[in-house]
C-alpha cells in the first residue's frame, strides 16, 4: 500500500512538473507584448522598452522557466505584470469563490441527481422513471450557461429572490456571498444532477439483478426494502468515481458559467489574464488548476484502493 | 425532495434580506464593461481606469467639464506668458491628499518630472514632450516653460495622464490609489467591483454621493439583467443592441451622447493595393455608411466623413466626399487595374462595434469585388500585429483620444500616410493659439485625409448609458474618458 | 442493420434525428435558402414568414440558413474532436492493455496529463497561441477525448487479453500489433462506437460553451453556440434568436445519446455499465 501510494504520488509530481513545462513553453510562444498593452496605442516605445526591462521580460527563457518553477515550489508564483500585484495572492482569492462554488454545485447535483436515480431504479419502467429519464435526457443536454441566464431571468430579474451575480466576499457578508453562489451552483449542477441521476439508476438496476439482492428477498424483504438496505450502498462505488471525476469538471465548468454570473472566480482571472497578456498571471492560474484537478484525481485513486485493494492496478481513466 | 425544502427556506430568507439591497440615497453602483487592469491613470491607457479614477480619486491642474472646455482644478489659475512658452500656476490651499500629506509645488514638480523621465511609462509621455522645465517657485506657486507654443497644453494637462501623484503613494498608485479627489480609494475586489467613498477632508465643493461602487460585468445580457434586477443603478456605456429593453421603461433613463471616438476602417496606406488612391477610393465608395450604423450601432452612432468628431466646432461634414455607389466602385477598381477585385484581411478588435461593422463591410465589399477574410483577435495581439508590427490590410478601431489628428502627420503611424502637405500644416497647428486660425487649418487636414481617402470614415462612436430614472447629474457626453461622480446624485 | 433497429425504439428515433440534422448540415454545403454571409441589415429580425421559414437574425441573415450551417460546423467540430480521440486514445489503450508494464505507466501518465487539462483551458491556451476558431475548439476537445477514448480501449481489451484466443493467438507467434488489429479491435469496436456517441454529443454541447465564450467558431461561419452568443444580448427583445438555436443545440444532444443509449443495448446489453462515459469536459 505504501509502495503504491509513494508510486502513484511520484506520477502526481512527475505530471506537474510536465504540466508546468508544457504550460510555459505555450505561453513563453505567445503573440503579444504585454509591455505594449498595458501602455496602448500612443506609447512610444521607448516607454514600452523600460517597462519590458522593469518587468524582466529581456531574461533568457530557460532561467526564466526554472525560477518560476523554484518560486512555486516555494509558493512564490511572482509578480502580475499588469496588476502589479502577488500572483498566489490573486489567485487565492480567486479560490476563495471557484472552489465553494464548485462544492456547492457537487452538493446540489448530489440531493438533487442522487433521490432521482433511486426512485426511477425503484419505480423502473414506470411513469415516475420514465418520467424521471427524459428530464435527466434533457438535463444533460441544456447547455449550462443558457440554464443559467433562465435561472436569471427567473429568479433574479422576474422575483428578486436572488442577485443576478457578483460576489460580496466571505469576511463580509457571509449570507450575500452564500446568496450569490445559488444560482451559478443550480447552473452549473443541472447537468451533473442528470448525469447522477443516469449512473445511479443504471448502477441500481445492475445490482437489483445480482445474487445478494435476491437472498434478501428470499429473506422476505421487498424488492424496495432490498434495494434501499443493500443495494445504494453497492451502487455507491460507481458514483464514487463519477464524482471524482465531477470534481474536476465542475472547476473547469465554473470558467463559462463565471462569466453568465460575473463572478470573480478563477476562471475568468485566466480569462481576463490572457486578453492582457499577463504571462505571469495566466502561467501560475493554469498550474493551479492543473494541480487542483490532479489532485482530485489522485484522491479519488487513492481512496479507490484503500476501498478495494484489488483495484490497485491503476484505475485508469 | 428535501432540496426544494431547503430551497423554499433559503428564498424565505432571501426575501428578507432583499430589502436592505435597495439602493440609499447618497450610495451609487455603476456597472462598467472592463475592469481596470491597474488604478494608477500615470502608468496605463486603458478606459477603464480613468472611468473608475479620474476625477473622482485623482485631480489634475487643470479638468475638463463635461462640455470638454477646461476648467481649473488644483491649479485655481495661470497666466501665460506673451510667446505661450511660459505657464505660471497657483495652486490651490488647502488640499490634502488621501493619505493626510499635503499637496504643493513638490507633488506637481514631482508628477511631471515622473513622466518626463527616461524610464516613464506614462502612455501619453509625448503629449507633455514639450515641457522642458517645471520649476517650484514657492510651495504654491509652479513655472512649467515649454520648448514650443502647444496649444493643446492645457486641456492635456488635465487628461488622466496627467493627475498629480504624491512620490510617497506614487509606485503603490496601481493597487492603493492615492490622491486629492473627492473620493477615496476604499477597496478592490479583484473581479468583482472597487469601492470608493467619500474624502471628507476634500478641499472643493463635497460631492452628493458619500459612496460608490464600480462593479465589472463583461457580459451586455447579464449586465441587462443586473440593471432590470436594481443590483447596479446605472451604466455610463451601454451595449446599443440591447437599449430597447430600458427605453420605454419609466424606472430607467437612457441617456444618449457622444464620445471622442471616431471610429474608421484603417487602411494600411504603405502596402500594395491599398497604396493606390484609386483603390482607397473605391473602397470608400462601396462602404455604406448608414447600413454600418444601422447594423453595428443600432442607429446611434454619427456618421463621418473624416477623423474629427462631429460635436467639434472645427468639424467640417466631408461624408459626401465619395457617396455610397457601388458602381463607382467598381469602375474604379478597373481603372486601378483590379477589374476583378482582390482579396484582403480585416482584422477586428473585440469589440461589438468592430465586429459587427467588420461583417457588414465584408458583405458590401463583396458586392464590388473585394473579399475579406475576418481575422478576429484580442486587444493584446492587435497591438503586436497591426500597432506595432504593421502587419495588417484593413482593420476597424475607434480612434477614442479628443484631437488626434495630427496622427496623420506621423508617417510611421500604423496606417502609414505619409504627406509632407499634412505634417506641415499640422505642425503649424500646433503651434497656433488663436482659436480662427487653428480651425482653418484643422479643416484643411480634415479636408486632405478625406478626398486622400487614407482610411474608410464610418462613424462617431455614441455614448449611452442607463441609468436609474432617479439619478441626475450624469455625464451625457463623454469628451474624455471617465464617469464622473462629482455631480451625481439622486433626485429626491 | 434494420432488425437492429426494430428491437430498439431509442435506437431508431435517436439515430434518426441525428442523421436527419446532419443532412440537414450537410446540405448547407452545396445549398442553403441564402448566402450565410449575406448581410442585409434593412431586414434583420423579420419574424417566420414565407421569405425566411425562421425569421433573421440581428444582421439581417436567414436564420434557416444559419441553422443549417451552424449544426453542420457543431456536427463536423465534434466528429473530428472525436476522431482525434479515437484515433490517439484507442492505440495508446490498447498498447496499455497489451504490453503493460512501462508502456502503460506511460500511457496512464500521459492521460492524466491531459485530463488535468480541462478542456476549456487547452481552448484558452490554444485560442491566445493561434487566435480563435474552429479548429481551436476541434484540438481543444479532441485532446480532452483521448484520454476518455483510451480508458474505454484499455479497459475492453483488458477483459479480452486474458482469454483463450488471444492467447491462443500469441502462441501461434502473431505479434503484438497484429493482436491489436485482428483480435482486439474488432471486439472493442462496439465499445468505441458507443462512447464515440456520447462524446459526439459531449463535444456539440462543448463546441457551444467555447464559442459562447468566444474561443470557438468565429464570423462569418457560425455554429450553434455562436449563434447564442449573438443572441444572448436580444434575449429579452427577440427571444426567438435564442430560442432556436437552444433548442437546436438541444434535441441534437438528446437524440445523439438516445442513439448511443440504444446502441449500447443494441449492440451488448451487458454494456450498461459503460454510463460511466458519460461525464462531460
């Protein structure tokens, strides 16, 4: 177990370290001066050489590359070059709304997909799980942003219940930055929900039709009760590693639905970043991610192996 | 399902709460499209930040009122000497920064000493090029003496580019600005909004307004919505397509004006074909201007027929230089040896104005010959390319600095026009004061670069904004780039 | 095929629909009612009418003929982004299965490499390299496919190496890559077919969120999800220029996974498990 966990952690790192390569070799090609951007149209270039060496754009880019790794190894993610600012600060606080908003939707899609997968496997070729099918059918395939702007329009233009985005920080107003979470998170966990809904369906009914289940029927439960006691915690192993998986695209999911809602996520920081061409800024944001996603799945695996040691042949994805 | 339970109890909670979210009668939010890379105007030319800071947390010496004249702001007046090298201003009393430090002589000194420098990276550093000494005569008093007459002087001075920063705030100015307005700097929430309130200590007249809040929404839907919600109370410029949503509604005033922006198809003038005055005037005759106006602005923006805004007393209406005729068009293509027309790049900006009029040309171009490739590109890659490398056939951008027409006296401009005639006449107008004079030669350049047909001369870009019908004093024009609080405030 | 369908109603109306739409989108090659890049701004958003089945868009285009070309580029944007998926993932997982050891560690780090790239990053990443465009949102989900298609490949031939005539197969000296082409490939093809559905489906509703965004299809082509994006600031003045490529977007999806739904039955019921395809990037 231990050999496994230092050997899968080892690949962790070695694929961070590729990662990092990959993402600065893309950015150090980029089209684009940010020196000349941050200075416009009329600057001469005079102004936009002492920027350049001011922001130490004239260094050659291998040391370039090793001290932005050094840096980050250290937490250290440098300087934004048009914000003037720390970039791990920045993108901290970028987190501080891309990774609630991201548990939040996780939840949703939880209470939400998890009950309709079970009725509809306990009701199977009923009306109440066909039913229940076509709307997971459609919510699968409502694109997230469009359901977010009718989520707007509903909530927060036609009632007022809701704001129609922004974000008030945690240390502030706690209830406001709660508030402003709800819509986004409904957005961004319809399709999850459905997805949910799908794979514990399908997972129930596989496990409705093995042994364990009809010895407790022959014991005298009903097909209901046999379901509920043994069969969701059996069908849970395969939601398990959907919502590994969820995790990870629910983060990336957060980029397009950030910009419906205008929340300062980390998404669009990346965004607004790259139209500035704030090298440094786009560099350290996509390793964060990078790494956030990763590091999921590497949780996911582990805890997949210490659940079922047999799996430990790498559970591919 | 318990989820809509705990939903039903959330909205009861919401509602309740919702209340408090009506906006006070001293507090404004201003939704704006961009947010500022940095806060510090001295050192960055993007609209964003002076829209969040000029005037509001910096002052210059001098400002400009929402006529676009100048008007005194630190500096309560100046004499100029007899030949208009000479500037001799006194400063106002009293003035403090945000910090508590006092401004005088040294701050001014010091502000234009900063852009001035070698290492300066003020974008408009060759708009103060004329200034070769700011001396301090007393802590109230400074002499600036200039290497020639410039009669742009003081309207620049009073530009976000020019606001006086204090050598103890001047480097943190990008993330803690620092300076005499009448608002201070509050907070930034990165992403989201920055928050100024109200300097009480202020030394002019106190502005209604104890605290406001710019909030950056990209989106032209989702700010829509924000508006019609009541979570921002106004916007200062407003996507046009989408204006009929607040036009007949009685909770919202729609305020329209016009900007510095004229907005022009840049030819680049030093390649092959578009180096042919034939070919430039073909392309003008193919452009319908009013459909453009129609299409990309929804009707709102004025149409031009050289690069000069409209609302300015020097402007002369040139739009019938070369009228709408396809057919002249393509004779004229013939007659420049392109019978058959060409194919050309148009690279756009992102900007809705661009890209819409961008499809729009494409398709009239077409109809005399010329097909266009639509290259779509961010700013920053825009700047490399067509700014800064010339690497460029066409482009659509909105020229949005007041006066620039002596852009085409540089010859190595990007849309590279070069004529000697021009850069004379510009340089003389640089150098005239008297007002008569100064718009004789203005329209003779206005004149040149349009029967030239250096670039394609669309419109005037509109300002429009929405705002809660209940708020007055807002900026209709905009004859430089900022949203003014000063006079903002709600009626009762 | 036909008794293939006859069994399978979800199959058969879900199949349907999508070779209906494409056609549709296949047809705006050679013919559509006008030039998409026809701008006529003195008539834009006229409702349906005899002129225009579905009306005009905000420049005065004909939304039918917009529909079709844009379902076309949805459809072709997704079909190459999983044919890269196919076409990279599926050799690297069936190399995994079959050599294991080094070369599987490799192709497992190798997906985990990009997988932690979602693919709305690799979009972003490519879109400031090379600018905007089609064939941004093509790599950019293409590359998000290959891992999903090489788990899929993996885990098929992983079931199958094991058994007797694969085995029988590697005695009689047949190398490794002719397993791969004669004894795997053709027992996993249902499983590829299937999951290529779903990621067509995947890739439609990811084509839309990247355009949306303005990293996908750029004017004047347009696709599904550009369409939106035009119309998203009219939502609340000409609902139906959202309305109509929403629901494009919608039943495209719908019925594509209903054909892969009733493939996987079709094909082998016993592939119910395969759900887990179905995550979205």
């Amino acid at each position: 177990m231990t050999l496994y966990i230092a050997r899968r952690f080892l690949g962790f790192l070695a694929t961070l370290l590729i990662a990092a390569a990959i993402i600065f070799v893309l950015l150090d090609l980029l089209p684009g001066d940010p020196a000349r951007f941050i200075l416009g149209i009329n600057a001469s270039d005079a102004s936009v050489a002492a920027l350049r060496t001011q922001m130490g754009l004239d260094a050659p880019a291998l040391s370039r590359f090793l001290s932005w790794v050094w840096g980050v190894a250290r937490g250290d993610f440098g300087l934004s070059s048009t914000q003037r600012a720390p970039v791990s600060e920045l993108i901290w606080e970028r987190m501080a709304v891309t990774l609630p908003l991201t548990l939040f939707a996780m939840v949703v899609s939880m209470l939400v997909g998890l009950p309709m997968g079970i009725i509809a496997a306990m009701r199977r070729g009923k009306a109440a799980d066909t039913t229940l099918m076509v709307m997971a059918q459609t919510g699968v395939a409502v694109p997230n942003f469009w359901f977010g702007m009718l989520l707007t329009l509903i909530f927060a233009v036609g009632l007022r219940w809701l704001p129609t985005g922004g974000f008030t920080p945690w240390d502030e107003d706690a209830g406001a930055a709660l508030r402003a979470m709800v819509l986004p998170g409904m957005a961004l966990a319809l399709p999850q929900a459905a997805i949910l809904a799908r794979v514990m369906r399908t997972a129930l009914v596989d496990v409705a039709e093995q042994d364990f289940i009809r010895t407790a029927r022959a014991k005298g439960l009903t097909r209901d009760q046999a379901l509920w006691r043994h069969g969701v915690r059996n069908a849970l192993l395969p939601v398990l590693t959907i919502l590994g998986l969820q995790f990870a695209f629910l983060i990336a999911g957060t980029i397009i639905v950030e910009n419906v809602f205008y929340l300062p996520g980390l998404g669009r920081l990346i965004f607004t970043a790259i139209s500035e061409r704030d090298l440094v800024l786009v560099r350290g944001a996509t390793l964060v991610l990078v790494v956030v996603v990763s590091a999921t799945m590497l949780l996911v695996d582990l805890g997949y192996a210490l659940v079922d040691p047999r799996l430990r042949r790498e559970s591919g994805r | 399902m318990t989820f809509s339970k705990s939903l039903a109890m959330g909205v009861a909670a919401l509602v309740l709460s919702a209340g408090t979210a009506l906006a006070q009668s001293t507090e404004i939010r201003i939704g704006v499209a961009l947010e500022p890379p940095a806060l510090d105007p001295t050192a960055g030319a993007a609209e964003a930040i002076d829209i969040v800071v000029y005037q509001n947390v910096f002052e210059g010496l001098t400002r400009i009122d929402q006529t676009g004249a100048v008007q005194p702001d630190l500096a309560e007046s100046w004499a100029v000497s007899d030949d208009g090298l000479t500037y001799t201003f006194k400063l106002h009393d009293g003035v403090t920064f945000h910090d508590g430090s006092t401004f005088d002589a040294d701050d001014v000194k010091f502000t234009f000493d900063r852009i001035l420098a070698d290492d300066s990276v003020n974008a408009q550093k060759a708009l103060y090029a004329p200034i070769s000494t700011v001396s301090v005569i007393d802590p109230l008093t400074v002499e600036m003496t200039l290497s020639r007459p410039d009669g742009l002087f003081l309207f620049n001075l009073g530009r976000g580019d020019a606001v006086i920063v204090a050598p103890e705030s001047a480097e943190t100015n990008a993330t803690q600005p620092i300076g005499t307005g009448p608002f201070a700097f509050v907070q930034w929430n990165r992403g989201s909004r920055v928050m100024l309130e109200r300097y009480e200590p202020y030394w002019g007249e106190k502005p209604a307004l104890t605290k406001a809040t710019y909030v950056f929404i990209s989106d032209t839907a989702t700010m829509t919505n924000a508006l019609l919600a009541g979570d921002i109370d106004g916007t200062n410029n407003f996507a046009a397509e989408a204006l009929p949503v607040f036009e007949n509604n009685p909770q919202f005033k729609v305020l329209v004006g016009s900007t510095e922006g004229e907005t022009i198809l840049a030819t680049n003038n030093k390649k092959s074909p578009f180096d042919n005055l034939k070919v430039r005037q073909a392309m003008a005759h193919a452009l319908n201007r009013q459909e453009i106006i129609d299409g990309a602005t929804y009707g709102y923006g004025v149409p031009i027929g050289t690069h000069f805004a409209p609302h300015h007393p020097y402007y002369l209406d040139l739009t019938d230089t070369y009228p709408f005729d396809p057919e002249a068009a393509k004779a004229l293509l013939a007659e420049a040896g392109y019978p058959d027309g060409f194919s050309a790049t148009l690279k756009l900006p992102p900007v809705a104005y661009a890209r819409l009029s961008g499809q729009i040309i494409a398709s009239e171009f077409a109809k005399v010959g010329i097909k266009l490739e639509l290259i779509n590109m961010e700013w920053a890659q825009w700047l490399e390319d067509v700014l800064t490398n010339k690497d460029f056939d066409l482009t659509i951008v909105s020229h949005v600095e007041p006066f620039d027409i002596g852009i085409y006296a540089d010859p190595n401009y990007y849309f590279g026009y070069d004529n000697p005639e021009v850069q004379a006449l510009n340089e003389q107008l640089n150098a005239t004061i008297d007002d008569a004079e100064r718009k004789t030669l203005a329209q003779k350049i206005e004149t040149i670069i349009a029967k030239d047909a250096v670039n394609g001369y669309l419109f005037e870009l509109a300002q429009t904004g929405v705002w809660n019908a209940k708020l007055e004093g807002m900026w209709q024009n905009a004859p430089i780039e900022g949203v003014v609080l000063r006079d903002i405030h709600w009626a009762e | 095929m036909i008794p293939l369908l006859r069994g399978h109603p979800r199959l058969l109306v879900g199949a349907g629909i999508s070779l209906l739409l494409a056609l549709a989108g296949l047809v705006s090659l050679v013919w559509t009612p006008y030039p998409i890049e026809q701008v006529v701004v003195a008539e834009r958003f006229l409702g349906s009418g005899p002129q225009h089945w579905l009306g005009t868009d905000h420049l005065g285009r004909d939304m039918l003929s917009l529909i079709m070309s844009g379902t076309l580029t949805s459809f072709l944007v997704a079909g190459l982004a999983a044919g890269i998926g196919i076409g990279i993932g599926v050799p690297m997982g069936l190399a995994a299965a079959l050599w294991g050891g080094w070369v599987e560690w490799l192709v497992l780090r190798v997906s985990d490499l990009t997988f932690a790239f979602p693919a709305v990053i690799v979009a972003i990443l490519i879109a400031t390299l090379v600018g905007p465009g089609e064939s941004n949102a093509i790599f950019a989900i293409g590359i998000f496919n290959i891992p999903v298609f090489a788990r899929v490949a993996r885990g098929g031939a992983l079931t199958l190496v094991g058994q007797d005539y694969v085995a029988a197969a590697r005695l009689a000296g047949r190398n490794r890559i002719a397993i791969a082409w004669l004894h795997l490939l053709p027992n996993i093809g249902s499983l590829i077919i299937v999951q290529g559905t779903i990621q067509l489906s995947l890739g439609i509703l990811a084509e839309a969120g990247l355009s949306y965004i303005g990293l996908g299809t750029q004017p004047p082509a347009t696709s599904l999800g550009l369409m939106l994006r035009d119309a998203q600031s009219l939502f609340l003045i000409h609902p139906w220029l959202s309305i109509v490529p929403g629901l494009a977007i919608v039943v495209i999806v719908i019925a594509l996974n209903m054909a892969g739904d009733g493939l996987r039955d079709a094909l082998d019921p016993r592939l119910r498990r395969q759900e887990l395809g179905h995550v979205a990037g």
